[in-house]
C-alpha cells in the first residue's frame, strides 16, 4: 500500500491507473476506521482493480462547539487496517494540501440537505459535499462508495454526483452493527459503559417500528418518537419516516419504499454524544 499526502500525486497515480485501463474505487472516511469503514473497503476491492481510501477529518464539516478537536484520530492503526484490507493507496492529506488558505469556493447542495441533519448541524452537508467535491476530483475514481448509516449524506452525495455531472457510481454499502444492533460509528469511542448501554434504545426503537411497519407513516414516526422521548439517557433530536429515495419527509399511508431516520443525543452532561441511525421500512403496496 502507498501513501500519498499531496492531492497531485494522488491525481497522477489515479491517471497511470486509468491509463493502464485499470478501475478506481475510492473510500473517503475521516479515520477512526471500524467493521463499517472496512466492509466498504472490501466492496470496492471485489469491484475495482485499484483502490484508494482517504482519511481526512474534514474541518469544514463541523460546527462551532461539535467535536472537531475531540474527533478518535489514529493514522497507523488506520494504515494498518487498510493495508490488511488490500487497498492501493492512502490519501491522508493535512487540511492546507487540500484547501488553499484563501479559499471561498463551496458546494451546496439544497433542499435535500436542509431537513433532518440540516438544521441540528447547520453548514455540515455544505462542508461534507465541498470536500467530497475536491477528494473525487483529484481521486477521479469510477465508483465511489459511502455507508448507509449516513443516509442522509448519501443522498447529499448521491445528488451533487449528478447535479454537477461528476461521472463517479456512487455505491452503498449497508449499515454494520455490533453484536446488539448498536450501529458502528467512529463517536461510539465517547460512549461510557452506561452510555452504551442506554445508546442501544436508538437502534431497538428503529427495529421495533420497521417490525411493525405497515405503511402508517404517521404511527411510525409517533411511535418512534414515543419510544426514544422514553428512553433513559437520550434527548431525542428527530425521529422521521421519509422517502427513501427524496428523503421527503412522510405522512398518511406509505405504499413505496421508505426509512426512519433517528437523530438521539446520549449522554447528559455538558458534552453528549450525537448518535445517528436509521433502517428500512419495505414498500407495503396500497390499501
Ligand atoms: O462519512 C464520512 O466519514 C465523511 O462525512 C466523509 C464522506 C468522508 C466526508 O468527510
């Protein structure tokens, strides 16, 4: 596995491979890497010839007070998860290599990223699709791959792909959870033992409405809300049922494919730790 720093050399590995007639699958994560990280990993290794990931923790995608400076940052254990996971090359680039100082140039992206996620972080979608904007274009990779647990930023990503003709595929890879449903997340490092054990209720609360789903948006959402409001330890932040493909938000009788989205903060102290999910509700037909 090479490592590069500089996005022109990353640029000029990605064109000899493309040259070659090779492939490029790309994984941008912001370290701290787990199982989530790396079945993606693995999928643009049975898919791609090459494959490249980066680790960046991206600035611009956090607010003012989030965690930006407590972020899990450890590059050698990422290396050496990347390097087993049989990539080609890691981008880990400092934040001025990829930004100039005097930059004022930024990708928004709209409606879709102005719910759920939006007003909770305000300026994170436009911080993540301006550096997912720079990544593909100095990786210039064929297919891009982004965890479903980030649903909404997947189809963030999803829509600036196509709004500004990117010509990437961009690929899901399904959400890992631990053993008890707990959805793998780089922030569950914060999570004290009691913490942890209380987080568990976002995921039981989102199994629990899918197992019961029949098309009623307007039940899914209250009783998604009824549950998480409930549970010790968490301050709910949203609960929605949305389309799964607009992400609009839901409401009467759901008869195509939808999700739940649940946004939960853990923790009650000056600090908590805001914890993401969601899963699929199946189309129900009408009637
Ligand atoms: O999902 C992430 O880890 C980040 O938001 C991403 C896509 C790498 C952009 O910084």
């Amino acid at each position: 596995m090479e490592c590069l720093t500089e996005p022109a050399e990353v640029r000029r590995w990605g064109q000899l491979r493309r040259c070659a007639g090779s492939t490029v699958g790309f994984v941008p994560t912001m370290g701290a890497l787990h199982d989530g990280h790396l079945s993606l990993v693995r999928a643009a290794r049975d898919a791609c010839d090459a494959v490249v990931a980066s680790v960046f923790v991206n600035p611009w995608q956090f607010g003012p007070g989030e965690d930006y400076q407590a972020y899990p940052r450890d590059l050698d254990a990422d290396a050496a998860h990347l390097a087993e996971a049989g990539i080609d090359l890691l981008f880990a680039p400092a934040p001025e290599q990829l930004t100039p100082a005097d930059a004022t140039t930024t990708v928004s992206v709209g409606g879709l990223a102005q719910h759920l996620e939006g007003p909770s972080r305000p300026g994170h979608f436009a911080g993540v699709a301006t550096i997912v904007t720079k990544l593909l274009a100095v990786v210039g990779p064929d297919r891009a791959w982004f965890g479903e647990k980030d649903f909404q930023q997947l189809a963030v990503i999803r829509r600036l792909v196509a709004d500004l003709a990117l010509g990437v595929a961009v690929e899901a890879g399904p959400t890992v959870r631990e053993a008890d449903g707990l959805a793998m997340s780089s922030r569950n490092a914060y999570l004290t033992g009691l913490q942890r054990r209380q987080a568990l209720a976002l995921s039981a609360a989102l199994f629990a409405v899918a197992e019961a789903w029949d098309g009623d948006a307007d039940w899914a959402r209250d009783e998604l809300t009824r549950r998480l409001t409930g549970a010790p330890g968490l301050a709910l932040d949203y609960a929605e049922v949305c389309d799964e493909r607009t992400l609009e938000c839901l409401t009467g009788h759901v008869s195509g494919r939808a999700r739940a989205l649940a946004a939960v903060r853990v923790g009650e102290d000056h600090a908590p730790t805001r914890l993401i999910d969601n899963v699929a509700l199946p189309a129900r037909g009408d009637g």
